[in-house]
C-alpha cells in the first residue's frame, strides 16, 4: 500500500503558484520523498525527490517539514500543460530487494484553469 | 536518445490468447519494472527486476510472467490466466534497486482483451 495521502483533487489558476501537499507520517529515517506527475494516457515523469532539505530544480520546488511527515510540491507560474496527476512516494534508499520500488498511490489530478 | 520504449502503443488481443508486451531500454539501468494502471487507479507493480536473469513478483504478478534474458529489455506476457489483462501497462527503468535515482517510465501499451 502507498505510504502516502494526497488530496484528490486540486485547482489552480494559469500563472498562479500551485502547491500540492503530501503527508507521510510513517515515513522512515532512510526514506526519500519522490513526486511524479502523468499527463493523461502517457507515462509518468519525473519531477523531484528530497531527504530532509529543501529542493528546487528547473520543474519544481519541494518543501519537506522538519519533521518529515509531511512535503509540498511547488509549481511556481503554473501552465495548462501542467494539468496532470500528481504522485507523491516515499521510496527507500537502499539497494536491492522490493525496497527501492515505487509504489503509487492515486495522486492529485491537478486542474490548471485559463 | 537515450530512453526507454514501450511496444505497441496500442494492443488488441482476443480473450484466452497469450500477448508479449515489450520493453527496452538504451539507460544502461540494472532495474527495470512493470506496472499495471486500470483507470482512474494508481499504478501497481507486477514484476521487477534488479539485474539481468533475476526478478521478482510485485504486488499483482498472478496471471503474468517475465524473462530478463538482457540488460536491455524485459519482457512482459499477459496469459490466459490474468482474470481480467485489460489495462494500461507501464514499464519503467532506474538505475539500480534503490538508491537516490529517480525511474524513468516509458509511454505505455493499452492492452484492449475483446
């Protein structure tokens, strides 16, 4: 089962910030947080994953608590494009073995509205 | 490009036949997954592999079955045994088991069963 709770569904103005949260209370020492996204019929893409700091990259932010039981993904100028199911996982760092795999809940579908 | 690729893009296969489903990858990844996404739903793993001629059931393998016979491509057949193989199938690849790496996916086969 996903380790992870999203909520369902999420709107967000053109060029607006969205932000998607994420909780995973049970979360381990050695898990990371990974967020993914599919566009309808394709598959999913990678966005971002974090440990414990702060991650920025060209797609996106990702905002772990200090706790770890809970992280936003940040689009900052949301497009139409990114009009999408948000995934977010919690993935152990270890290898070999079913640990490593990524295990999907039902994510967010984000609606990115003109 | 590197990448991986899934094919076809699009299946049809009459109820009680066997149908292969391709994966191949140009990563150089050891780990390579299969995933199965039913509309709607998140994805569930069916089988995965960390290396070549070695792999492991998922969460949902009754009713398929793979081979790894190359670093490259993994394979995956739907028997007459799956109860019910229509379904979105992804296949996705990382560099390794479980460390700090992200999976890269491919674009999917939709597998109709009539």
């Amino acid at each position: 089962d996903a380790k992870t709770t999203q909520p369902p569904s999420m709107d967000c103005a053109e060029g607006r910030a969205a932000n998607l949260p994420c909780n995973h209370s049970t979360i381990s020492g050695n898990e990371y947080v990974y967020w993914y996204r599919q566009i309808h019929s394709q598959g999913p893409q990678y966005i971002i994953h974090g440990l414990k700091n702060n991650e920025t990259n060209e797609m996106a932010s990702l905002i772990i608590t200090e706790d770890r039981k809970s992280s936003t993904l940040i689009l900052p100028h949301a497009t139409l494009r990114d009009t999408a199911v948000y995934y977010c996982i919690v993935r152990v760092a270890h290898y070999g073995g079913s640990q490593g795999n990524l295990i999907f809940g039902k994510g967010t579908k984000l609606s990115v509205k003109p | 490009d590197g990448g991986i690729t899934q094919s076809p893009k699009y299946l049809f296969r009459k109820e009680g036949q066997n149908v292969t489903l391709s994966c191949e990858q140009n990563l150089n990844h050891d780990a390579m997954y299969w995933y199965r996404q039913d509309p709607g739903q998140g994805l569930r793993l069916i089988y995965y592999s960390q290396i070549v001629n070695d792999f492991q059931k998922g969460d949902i393998a009754e009713g398929y079955s793979v081979s790894r016979e190359k670093k490259e491509s993994f394979p995956l057949t739907v028997t007459s045994a799956q109860k019910n193989p229509t379904a979105f199938y992804l296949c996705a690849s990382s560099p390794s088991g479980g460390w700090n790496t992200e999976a890269f996916f491919g674009q999917g086969t939709r597998l109709t069963v009539v």
